[in-house]
C-alpha cells in the first residue's frame, strides 16, 4: 500500500502520513499511542470531591435528579 492510499484510509495528510510512518520506523509501534494516554486531564474531578458528591447524592439529596443535583449547595458539613 502506498503513502497516498494509507493516508486517504486514515484520513490523514500524505505529508502526515509520512511523518507517522518515519516515527515508527524509528520507534516502532509505541508512536501510535496518544502521548497522553493514560493521565488524568488537568481539569478532571479528584476523586475525593467525587466521593463527597457520591455520599450526598446518597444521604441528603436522595431522590433528585441529575439537574437539580448540580445546582444544589455542596456541603457536607451542614
């Protein structure tokens, strides 16, 4: 299979296409994988805030719908 058809199956430049195709040859298979696989993006929700989400939905807001839930106050000390 040549450069231009790899590129139109992946949907990708040919010049791209070359690029990835350098890389692996270079490092092999590890250059397909997303250089951010497997963290956590910086704007994700820790998991204890999670938690304490999780234990109000349980105890004091039991019941509510997921709409209402977001604009409900979250405090747990209360």
């Amino acid at each position: 299979m040549g450069v231009g058809e790899a590129a139109y199956i992946l949907g990708l430049s040919e010049c791209h296409t070359c690029r990835i195709m350098a890389a692996y040859r270079k490092y092999g298979a590890a250059v397909i994988a997303h250089g951010n696989r497997n963290r956590l993006p910086p704007n994700a929700t820790s998991s204890s805030v999670k938690a304490q989400d999780m234990a109000l939905a349980r105890e004091r807001y039991q019941g509510v719908n997921h709409t209402h839930f977001t604009e409900l106050p979250r405090s747990v000390s209360e």
